[in-house]
C-alpha cells in the first residue's frame, strides 16, 4: 500500500494537526438498565446510517417483551431521540424471531433488514431464527419476517449483518444448520409480493470452514467471508482445526464454489491471528481488510492482497494480549475511509484502572510501511465492552457499547466528533 500521510487520528477521527483539544466523546443515548425496559438494552451490533442523518440499531435485550428491540435514533435540536421501531416477542413461541445479534442493512429505498438469532421456526431449541424487513409505511414502521430457517439445508442461528446488491438480492449466512451442520451461505431475492430462498453453499467443516459469519459482496458478484472454524492448521494450545478461514464463493454456471483464501494460524505460535471476525471490506484496488478475536496477542488487524492467484496475508497490527492494555484487546471489525485508514473498536482493554478494560475505539494509519495507532479509552461512565463496530458517517464515528461500567447490560449510543 502506498505512504498516507496521518493528520491525527484518535479514536478513528481526522482533525488538523493544529487543533489542541483533539476528538471528543459524548454519549448520544443511555439504555435502560433493567430487563423489561421498553427503549431495549445490551446492544451488540453496529449501527447503520441513513442519508437523513438517522441511524439504526438492534438491541438484544429490553423492549416490549424484554427480547430485544430495532431502534432509530434521530438528531433534532441538539438532541438524539430514540424511536423503537419494532419489539420482538418471547422464544421460543414468537414467529416474528427474538434476540438479534447483528446489526441492520439498507437498501436505496430506505427499508431496513436484519435477522435474528433465534425465534421464528421451533425446529431449534429457542427457534432458528428469521430474516425480517422494516419498511416505512404512513409514519410508523411495518415489521415483516421475510424466511424463517427450518434448520435443514437452508440453515440456521444467522449471526451477522445481510448485504443487498444493486437489484436488492439479500446475501447473509447462518452460523449452523446446512448439509453438513456447519453453516451456510443463502441468497434471498423478492418476486412480486414474496421472497425467493436460494442455498448458496453449505460449509463442509475442517479446512473448508465453519460457523461463518456475513459476506461481503465485490463487484463481480462474488462473495467474500470469514468463518470462525476450520483450518488446515494445528491451533498451539486451541482447539484443532478450529483457527478459522477467510472464504471466497464464486458463480458459474449456476453453481458456486468455495476458495479458501486464507486458514489461520499458519505461522508458529499463531501469531497470524486466531479466530476471524466479522465485516471483511475492500479498498479501492481489491485487497481486504479485517480482524481476528485472538492469536499473537490480543487479536490482530490483517490485510489480504490478491497476488497471482493466491492471498498474502499480512499483520498490520497486533493488540496486547493483556486485558488492561491501553491499545485494547479482542477487536471486533474494520472500517475503511478514503484515504485507507482503520478504524475499530476493541471490546476489552484500554486501561482506566479496571482489570479488563472498558474497551477502545482505534484509528490506524499507514505511515511509511508501519501501522501507526490511536486510540479512545472508554472509562465505564461512558461505556463498556463494545461488541460492534464503529460506523464513519458525516465525517464522525457512532457506535455502541454493549454495558455500562461492568456487568450492567443496558449500553449507550456513542459519538466522537473532531
């Protein structure tokens, strides 16, 4: 990659190197802390924007039926406000899905789509999920499960966020369920007043992976993806076969077929990177980005560049391994801006004398061929272990935490602006 010049980044957000007070913090919404709030609690996902400034989020707990919540939170008047769009009801006997996990995608219209991990279908313990879609209708919200899994072929515990493509076509995975009970990859595509499923790829285990999160999609149509398990590699003291992979899926003739770009833990001591999370994305010249929960240290950034029909792999930066680090530990996903610098959060480490951490926000920067970091530390009050990722909208970064202080499962909204 080529030189970047860094300006300041602290927390993932560019200012001019003039300006003395750097980035600030605020929290945007406090969640309810007990079980059955309403506004819903413990989110884990990262938020999505739309162009009105709004943004969108799940919550896994609270709401209506104390099982999570879709949200909106608007900006009016120097305030956020927070709208619940949807409460979703009480597994296992709630056809509508329960506690989301992932976060929510948008397609041109403004309708929104996610999944949940369980609910809808009994064929699992506590349901095997739905896909849903959200659409405004006469200034409220209309809630629709667009597939409920059945936990055969088509899949499973869908974990992570869904992609459209350009003729609204949905793309996701579920962690389990498939042929094999390793997961699978689907595709989702409306006809008239219905959704049509189609099973993309059942994972077959071991080094053709498992349990895989979301995909991302290029530009040819291909798909792109991390996998928890699998691997061709002895895992040091882990579990074998367990590092996980990187994957892509390609289209021809009607059938796809999986590559594996990448097996982690291939270098002594894993210090390639252990267990890869979710949110692959792409530059403007084709490589990849992403993280990984453990291995070296406290998880790692890596980069993956095409060259002549393989995937290199490199570490960009390792996180320290101790929870109380100021740069943070177990990352959870990259985002990229223009100008090819990261950023992303940590759920643990950070420091500000707690044992664990409370989490970081970071930014990376290319400076000559070395990764350069900064970091935001969240001090408890403000937040706690940030399951998400980090979303770059209008030039400022919003995200979510999933606790406040330790143990408190409600979370907050955050903003960092210059």
């Amino acid at each position: 990659m080529h030189t970047k010049m860094w300006i300041l980044l602290m927390a993932g957000v560019i200012v001019a190197a003039a300006t003395p007070a750097g980035p600030t913090e605020s929290t945007i919404y406090n969640f309810c802390s007990a079980a059955n709030c309403a506004d819903g609690g413990n989110p884990r996902s990262t938020l999505v924007g739309a162009r009105s400034g709004s943004l969108y989020g799940t919550t896994a707990s609270g709401g209506a039926n104390s099982e999570g919540t879709v949200y909106q939170l608007q900006h009016s008047n120097g305030v956020w406000n927070e709208y619940v769009l949807h409460s979703f009801c009480s597994a296992p006997n709630c056809s509508d899905g329960s506690g989301p996990r992932s976060g929510l995608t948008i397609d041109g219209t403004g309708n929104l789509f996610g999944t949940t991990f369980i609910g809808g279908s009994t064929a699992c313990y506590n349901g095997c999920g739905v896909v849903f879609e959200l659409t405004p209708s006469n200034g409220g919200w209309t809630y629709t499960v667009i597939y409920s899994f059945l936990n055969g072929s088509d899949g499973s515990n869908p974990m992570e966020n869904l992609t459209v493509d350009s003729s609204d076509n949905l793309y996701g995975a579920t962690s389990s369920g498939g042929v094999n009970n390793n997961g699978t990859v689907f595709e989702l595509s409306p006809s008239a007043s219905t959704w049509n499923y189609n099973l993309i790829y059942s994972f077959g285990g071991f080094g053709g992976g498992s349990e895989p999160w979301g995909v991302t999609l290029d530009q040819f149509g291909n798909l792109y993806g991390t996998a928890q398990g699998g691997s061709s590699a002895f895992c040091s003291s882990l579990y074998y076969n367990n590092c996980g992979i990187t994957f892509e899926l390609t289209q021809s003739n009607g059938a796809w077929t999986e590559s594996v770009l990448y097996s982690f833990c291939s270098i002594v001591n894993c210090t390639d990177g252990v267990y890869p999370g979710p949110r692959l994305v792409f530059d403007n010249v084709g490589n990849l980005y992403g993280t990984t929960a453990e291995g070296d240290k406290g998880g790692t950034v890596f980069e993956l560049v095409p060259s002549n029909g393989t995937w290199q792999e490199t570490v960009l930066y390792s996180f320290c391994s101790e929870a109380h680090c100021r740069d943070g530990a177990v990352p959870t996903g990259v985002t990229l801006n223009s100008k090819g610098e990261l950023y992303g959060a940590t759920t643990y480490g950070g420091g500000n004398g707690h044992a664990n951490g409370y989490g970081t926000v970071f930014g990376l920067a290319d400076s000559n061929g070395t990764w350069i970091e900064k970091t935001f530390h969240f001090n408890g009050n403000d937040g706690s272990m940030p399951l998400g990722g980090v979303l770059l909208n209008q030039g400022n970064l919003y995200g979510t935490t999933s606790e406040i202080s330790e143990g408190e499962a409600s979370g907050v909204a955050y903003e960092i602006t210059p």
